[in-house]
C-alpha cells in the first residue's frame, strides 16, 4: 500500500518533468557558446596557423623552406652571385596561398625565423591572383611588430 | 436607423475588430520571433539576431519572404480544398479574440462604460470552445486535399489528437463555469478578483496547461507535423502564403490559448492582492492601462512556460499520447469536476 501510494504521489506530482524543466532553465541563464565573428574577433591560439608572412630584410634565400614544403607554394629566387656575396636578401619571393595548407614546415628550418605564420585567417578573395603572393605584396603585408606584439600580449596573458 | 444607432452596433465593433486584428497579427508575428528568441537561449545559442536591433525586424522579413514565394498546388491536390483549407484553419484562431476581455471597462462619466472586449457574449466560453475545435478542419482538409500520404497520416493523426484532447480541456474548463457561476468572461474574471481559479483550482489549471499543449499542437504533443517522421506533417504540400496561413495559425492558437488561461485560472486583468475598488477610486483610466499591462504581463509568463515546456520535452509515442489523455488527463478532469461540484453544493451555497 505505501508503494502504491508513493506511485500515487509521483504520477500526480511529476518530479521527472520538473527536474527536466529545471535542466532547461538552468541552461536559460547560462553564457552562450555562439561565437558573434565578424561583430566581435575571435580570440586566436597562441600558435594558430594563418597565413604566411615573411620578413623579406632579415631572409638570406636559402631556400631551405622551398625545399621544406610539401606542396611546393613558394618560390625564392636568389640575387646574382657578385650580389649575394654580400646581400643575400632574395630578388623574387613567391608564395601561392592557393596551395599552402598552413602545415608549418616551412617555419621549422628556417635559420633565421623569416618565415612564419601570422594570426590573419580572412583570405577569401574573388581572383585568383590575390593569392599569388610576391616581392612586391608580401613586405607590404607584413605586419611583424604587431605579430610579436601579439606573441608577447599571449604569452603575457598565459603567465597570468 | 438613426446614425447612433449603426455606430452602436456596426461602426465601433468594427472599429473594434480592426484594431484587435491588427494587434494580434502583431503580437503573433512577435510570439514566433519570442519563441526562436528564447528556444535559442534554452539551447545556449542566441536565436535570431541579424535583422535589426536584436533580430527584431526579423518577423516581418520572414513575412515578406513568405509572401513573395511561389503558390504551388501539386498534382495530385483537390484543388478547391486545397485552396480553403488555410482559411478554415486561420479563421477560427482569430476569432476566438473577439470574446476575450483585455483590460477592465473604463468608466468616463456616469454609466458610460467602454468595455475592451469586441463582445462580451453572454455565453463566451461555449462560444470559444465550439469555434477553436472548428481549427481542426482545417487540419484535416490540408491532409485530405493534398493527395499526399504524409499530410494525409499527419491530419488522421491530428484529428484523433485534438478531438481526444477537447474533452479534458472542455471539463477543466466546466469547474471554472461551475466555480464562477457564469460562462460569460468578465464574470469569470470578477469572480476571481480575491483569488486566482489557478489556487483552488489546481487540478483544472493542470488539465489545462497539458490539453492546451495537445491542442495546439506543440511539443511535446507535436506528433501531427513530427519533422523526423512525417516531413511536414498537414501542411507538407503547402508553400508560400498558405503555408504562412497555417504557420499563423498555429501560433495564434498559442496566443489565444495564452489568454483563455489568463482569463479561466491566472485571474484575467485583475491585479493580484489589490482589492479592485480602491484602484477605481483613484483614476478610471490608470486602471484601464494597468489592467492592460497586467493581462500583457500574465499572458506572457504563460508563453515563457510554453515555450520552456518546448524547450524541455521530447515527443511522445502515438499510443502514449492517446492513453495519457483518456486514462490520465480524463479523469482526473472528471473527478475534480465532481470535486468542484460537491464543493459548490455543500460548502459554498
């Protein structure tokens, strides 16, 4: 009888439903998880991978990172021998955007940490020649000071 | 016939009718972008936020879209039926407005009253009853005439739904007559001017709230446009304005169902623990704007729970849902029917 009474008082009063009702509410009030992108700049990873950069002053055109990649999207074309004797920064400077996968192994033998990978991830574009990077567009891009600024702001936040 | 005469009973229920059709086309437009608004909150996403401030324009987007898609009639469609279904759906659902009481009458001068209701019809709540169980032909015309099986099971399905769910919410309904003595409305909602019918009442109010869900269609009853299983439901075939129709509907019968519960169990306009009287006596049309604001404020604490009830359940299976309501629902509506009743005689004479 008390267990037919107890069924009794469950069916009547539902305490699933209302632990249910509970769960939803309690999720009502919580933050949200959606990220609002283009109002509001993600925060990204320390080492996030976005697209390449390079300091064309400091690179001495080994060319190590050309023979590095795997999908053969850059180019480094050395100056004349005279020249890079004693200036050996290079004369042409491909990168092909269209083909890097951003796997960073043309970071790693880089001797003189030229070669790295910004936090710029908006690449879309409508031709197909702003993916061709050169000489010319690859200097102007470049943004190292803010991209160490970046580092050190991270790395700062992490010691926190 | 004199001029006052046509405006008394022509010209202000028109004026009336307009102005209630206005706003509940209003508020319903508003109850589905509240409903997107809030079911994102309870998913932790943030629902509908791109048209304007706060995603607010987004309802009439949505209109606009509607509107401007294309009228398809399949094949194999009765085309007739196919047509007036959507009517016979939408109709009942706004009619069912015109019986509610918003705000208390507002009293300028002597004995001239302005109630703000379209017609307090002495036997209101039959009227209301008998004209929303009228929806569902529109349910079952949209599944016949669309010569398609799904709306076909979604409509068969709806039928057995709402006409089993009618009878608990048409008896949770009789103990507030009985309570109230009356089935016109205001006197139902005078009657509740010292205490909610929801307090004594609690087993009705219950009865309610889960037929109201059924009736409506909703989760977790939502078993006649269930997308997993029958693509659409009734209104597969439908596209563009008559599909909005139906849409419209649905969420007018939500808002309606907002209001009866108001109106029956949460004490309609009247302020709770504030004696009426003492209000009056201060200015008649303070009294109005706060019995307004005070029926907007319960009718949307009712639509927050129906939204937190979506929100929370899974649907049920086909067999369940037809027990719950014959061998839970009907008598326990039955017995406090009778409950109410013994009260009534014995006790409260």
């Amino acid at each position: 009888m008390p267990g037919a009474l107890h069924r009794l008082v469950r069916m009547m009063t539902f305490p699933e439903l209302a632990s249910g009702l509970g769960v939803t509410f309690k999720w009502f009030h919580k933050p949200k998880v959606t990220e609002f992108y283009p109002d509001k700049r993600p925060v990204l990873p320390y080492r996030a991978k976005g697209r390449l950069h390079v300091d064309l002053e400091t690179c001495i055109s080994c060319k190590m990172c050309e023979r590095a990649c795997p999908e053969d999207c850059i180019k480094v074309f050395q100056p004349p021998k005279e020249v890079f004797k004693t200036d050996k920064r290079p004369v042409q400077f491909f990168i092909s955007l269209e083909h890097c996968i951003h796997c960073g192994m043309c970071v790693d033998p880089c001797p003189t940490g030229s070669i790295h990978h910004s936090q710029e991830f908006e690449m879309a574009s409508y031709l197909r020649n702003d993916y061709l990077f050169d000489r010319t567009t690859l200097p102007y891009d470049l943004d190292v000071k803010h991209f160490k600024q970046g580092i050190l702001e991270n790395v700062v936040e992490k010691g926190q | 016939m004199t001029f006052e005469s046509l405006m008394t009973y022509v010209g202000w229920p028109l004026i009336k009718i307009v102005i209630l059709l206005g706003v509940v086309a209003f508020c319903v437009a508003y109850t589905v972008y509240i409903e997107r608004r809030l079911l994102g909150f309870f998913q932790s996403r943030v629902g509908p936020n791109r048209v304007g401030p706060f995603g607010l324009i987004q309802p009439i987007a949505d209109g606009l879209k509607l509107i401007l898609k294309e009228d398809i009639i399949p094949a194999n469609a009765q085309p007739f039926l196919f047509r007036i279904a959507p009517i016979f759906a939408i109709v009942p659902a706004f009619v069912g407005f015109a019986i509610i009481s918003f705000a208390p009458p507002l009293v300028t001068g002597a004995g001239v009253v302005h109630p703000f209701v379209v017609k307090d019809v002495n036997l209101g709540i039959l009227f209301l009853l008998s004209i929303t169980s009228l929806g569902v032909f529109g349910i079952v015309l949209a599944g016949w005439s669309s010569g398609s099986k799904y709306p076909l099971f979604g409509s068969l399905r709806s039928a057995s739904q709402m006409l089993s769910y009618e009878i608990p919410l048409t008896l949770s309904v009789l103990s507030v007559i009985l309570m109230a003595g009356s089935f016109r409305l205001s006197d139902i909602v005078d009657a509740q001017s010292k205490l909610p019918f929801a307090i004594p009442l609690i087993l009705a109010f219950g009865v309610y709230v889960i037929s109201a869900v059924a009736e409506t269609n909703r989760i977790p009853f939502d078993l006649p446009e269930g997308e997993s299983e029958l693509v659409g439901g009734f209104h597969t075939e439908y596209s563009g304005m008559r599909f909005a129709f139906y849409f419209l509907a649905e969420y007018a019968n939500v808002v309606l169902v907002c209001c009866v519960a108001t109106s029956l169990f949460l004490g309609g306009y009247k302020i709770p623990f504030v004696p009426y009287e003492t209000l009056l006596a201060a200015h008649p049309i303070l009294v109005s704007a706060l019995g307004l604001a005070v029926f907007g404020v319960k009718a949307v604490l009712f639509l927050y729970f129906y939204i937190w009830i979506r929100a929370t359940f899974p649907r049920y299976r086909y067999d369940q849902l037809l027990r719950i309501g014959w061998m839970v629902l009907l008598p326990i509506a039955l017995l406090n029917l009778f409950l109410v009743a013994g009260i009534k005689l014995w006790l409260l004479r």
